[in-house]
C-alpha cells in the first residue's frame, strides 16, 4: 500500500443554495464540457446547507468572487492509497475503512488536517498546505487522535434515506446531461432554505466528481430513479449505504480527530465505509451488512 | 389558407452578449426542462450584437430584471398561416415567400406591425398588441408599404457562411443537450465584443426554438459539424441557405415597410426564404436555387 501525493493543488469552496443559479454557467463548463477547460480535479456536493466545491486552480479560475462564493483560504493537496496487492489482504471493507490505521491515524497522530472525498474509483485525503493554523471562519476537519479524551462528542444524524455510489464511462456522461443538469441545477426549489433539523428523516444530498478523467456520483435512491438504468453502474448492483452526518453545529476548525474517531471503529469492525466531508459536515456513508444500530453503538463508544 | 392567431402572449426581448452568463439558469431550464416550465412558446436567437429571446409570460417570468435584459414594451400575439391545401399550390417556394402575398402585404397595408419568425415547421408573424405606436429605444420592424416612396434604402450585407435550417425529435433533444449548451453558452468567448463589420464575411447567427413542442435549429455549416449527424433532421438533406442581414445600423422602430420589401420580391420571382428579425436587424435566409447576384439586384430593385 503506497500513499501518493497528487499533482494537483486543490481549492475547497463553498456555494450558497441562494447562490448557485450565479455559478450555474462555470459549474456546467467543469462538469461536461471538458475540452473547454483544464480542470482535472472537480467535485460537486449539495447537502442542505450548501454546495461544496472542490477544485484544482484551473477550474477554481472559473469561479468569479462573489457574496455567494466562500472560499477556504488555503490550498489542499490529494492524498491518494495505491494499494499494491498485498497489502490489507485481510479486510473485505471498502472506502475509508482500508484507510483508517495505515493513513488517517497517522496524519491524525501528526495532527495533519484532512479533508476527505471518498469516490467510487478511491479515497482522496486532502490536506492543507497551511496545516492545521486556519482561520476561524473556515471549516475543516481536524485530526487530532492525542486529544481524544477532550474531543467533543458531536452528535450524529442518520436519515432514512439511503445511497448508492456509482459511476459511469465519462464518454455517456452527454447522454445523462439534462437529468444530472435537472437534478443537480433545478431540484431545489421547493425545499429551498430547509432548515437542518436534527430530527430528520430526509437528507439532501447529492456528490458529483469528475477527477483525472473519472466520474463518480452519490446519490439517493429517489434521485437514482430519475437516471437511465443502463449508464449507472455500480459496484455490486443494489448495493446501498446510510449516511451518518456528523455534526449537530457545523464543525470548527479548532477540532481534531473526527475523521479518525469515525473510521477506526469502524476499521476495528471491519465495515465498509465512504466519508464525504463538505464545507460545514462530515458524511459518512456506511455499509449497510452491518446494522444501524450497531453503528450506532460502536460510533457512540468511540466518540464518548 | 388561413390566418390564426395562437393562443400565446409573448414578450420580445434581448440578453447583451456579457449577460447571457447570468441568464445561463433559466434559459436551460426553458430549453431543456420542459417538465419544470409552463413556457410553450420559446426562441432564442444569437447575433453578433446580443441574444434576442422571444417566449410567452410564463416563460418571461423566469427571467429576473437586470441590466443585461431589455424587454420590447408591449406583448405580442403570434399568426401562422395554415395551408389548406389547395391555396397557393402554384407556388413550390417556401417560408415568408409562400405568405408574402397573402399575409405580410396585407398587414403592411394595415400598418401592423410584424416581427417575423420563421422556424422548419411554420412562420410566425408576431404582431405587436399595442400596433405602431412603440416607445423609441425599442426595436421592431414596422411595416407601411403605403410610405414605400420614403423608404429608407438599407445596406444589406450576405454573409459567406451557409446555413441550414433543421429540427428534430424533441424526445432526442436531451442527446444533444451537452453540444447545444456548448454552442450557445460557451461558444461566443473568442469572439466576444466583435463589432459588426459591413464588410464582415462571417456572420455568428444560432436560433433555437421550442414551439408548442416542435424544435427548430437555424444553424451555419461550422456549428452544424458539432452536432451527431443522425439526429437532426432537414426537408431536403444538405439544404443550405444564404443570409441577406438587413440594416446597416439596428432598425428603428418608427420606419414601416421592410419585411413586406423584402418578401413582395421574393414573392415576385418565387424564391424560397426564411426570415427571422431579432432585436437589433432583419434576416431573410434566401434560397440557394437563386443565385446571389440576382437576389441582390431584386432587393436593390424593391428599396431603391
């Protein structure tokens, strides 16, 4: 298993929902019309409160300033595993999991601040050029596995609806274009300023990436409705995962250790796991051959 | 032959070339999205001043005020002419020829004033509610053939690119989605800002239009090998056509007469031809069964 870093300097952003009509024009350029732009590293995320938008400088360019548009102030770099056969030969888990004691512990135990964008194709890590010395106004993840005793017990959301994580050859990605353009550009309408209630039984929720060439979406399976059957694949047909969002309040950048106290229970049990974060969230996305409830449990005696 | 007035109320309105990003939302939400829109009459025409964009209330309702959008004071009502098979059979021309005689003189004499919209299916004689008596920073063309020995002579300038006027299944309108979005949204760059050169051989000129569920595409050569081959759809395979652009500066709104000039000619000598005015100019897409040099002289003849 090697750990590489990527040649791409990443930008994290953040767009209202108020916003987005503003930015639906660059955002449409960075998602389909790739022989307009050099952008090689663009990910999309709608959750309730906003879009977040990662980005390399070339498709950051895009992005005029503006009220709508936060931009988080340093640059992150990808971290990517490159698993070289051998190695976690023992774990059938997927995603973070594979990850958790090899990388996000270490960094954690290095107190390196991470970000992470889990897509079908793999698991990025990102980390910030800037360390963890960020301003206050802007959100990241913090690991910081020393303070673990002192570490906050954030509360979780589970909402009932459940995910699949797909992707498709980019030469369709034409051929779903109206659909993706509908959901992603016009779905929002009528729960426009839904407030994040914690009690919740529905997320919004929608990831979109495009990265070196590859596309991977998440999404829920009322939006998986909407799409052609025969583009979407996945990797074991069917297969659905539930989200547990962390965070009650969005997170602050003074904390550290979320994304460790998340993936290592779940590594010590060997359940699959995506981890999304975005501008103000952490989402994980867990395998559903394990129980909510036991999730539950192991999450709550992790972080208490 | 009969002349009716469709049940639309429309709005005659042109974005700035530097606008058009911001109306980016909406206006894909108008082509695209037909299960989110109301709007059942939408055209949108790309010149080298603006895009002229004609669509009914429901429609012009997603169009926010701004500084980038000026809007034609008074609703128009749109009159298509349909055949009933035995009128007009002497003549095998078609477009604005077919109804110069019938319709566009008689209007003229009435001093109605018209906006044409010529589409592959049919051609739209928009007629303004509020007749001649239009505020003077707005644009439309006003026919007065009674005033034809004061007619102003206006250059006309004939491109060199051809074009061809096609449409296609409004089913197979999502397959070509991610090409007509380049086309009309991101295209322009190279050129922004370009003046309009009397002497210009090159002409950039896109219209596409949602009517009542039928599309139709007026597109040149270079735009035409962007899009799959087996899609869109022509009378006559290869079909191309030439443009007569009419007026030199935009056309004033207290001058009558020019559609009626150009078509009565036409008319005259049986030439097929297409028109379409925009905010700014006239277009009459002439055949190319007639040579150009001979279309010159028969429109030199009728303004002179």
């Amino acid at each position: 298993m090697d750990l590489h870093i990527l040649d791409h300097r990443l930008r994290v952003t953040s767009i209202s929902k108020t916003g987005l009509e503003q930015y639906t024009h660059p955002l449409i350029k960075l998602i389909f019309l790739r022989n307009r732009t050099r952008c090689k590293f663009f990910s999309l995320t709608e959750t309730p409160e906003n879009y977040t938008v990662v980005l390399d400088e070339e498709g950051f360019k895009e992005l005029q300033p503006s009220a709508h548009l936060q931009v988080e102030g340093s640059t992150w770099l990808p971290l990517n595993v490159v698993s070289n056969g051998n190695a976690s030969s023992s774990s059938q888990a997927v995603g973070v999991t594979k990850i958790a004691k090899s990388v996000i512990a270490p960094l954690a135990e290095q107190h390196v601040s991470v970000f992470m964008l889990s897509t079908y194709q793999t698991d990025f890590i990102l980390v910030s050029e800037s360390g963890v010395s960020l301003p206050l106004y802007y959100v990241c993840v913090c690991v910081c596995v020393c303070s673990v005793p002192h570490a906050t017990v954030h509360p979780v959301l589970i909402p009932e609806n459940q995910f699949c994580v797909m992707s498709l050859d980019p030469d369709t990605l034409p051929a779903i274009a109206t659909t993706l353009i509908d959901v992603l550009f016009y779905s929002n309408s009528p729960k426009e300023g839904a407030s994040v209630d914690q009690d919740m039984e529905y997320i919004k929720f929608f990831s979109f990436s495009l990265i070196d060439g590859y596309v991977s979406l998440v999404m829920d399976t009322e939006a998986q409705r909407q799409f052609p059957t025969d583009l979407l694949f996945t990797s074991s047909s069917g297969e659905l995962w539930r989200m547990v969002r962390i965070g009650g309040q969005p997170l602050g950048f003074d904390e550290c250790g979320i994304v460790a106290q998340i993936s290592q229970p779940l590594a010590d049990s060997d359940i699959s796991a995506y981890y999304i974060s975005t501008f103000s969230f952490d989402h994980a996305l867990v395998s559903p051959f394990f129980s909510l409830f036991d999730t539950q449990n192991i999450l709550a005696l992790s972080i208490s």
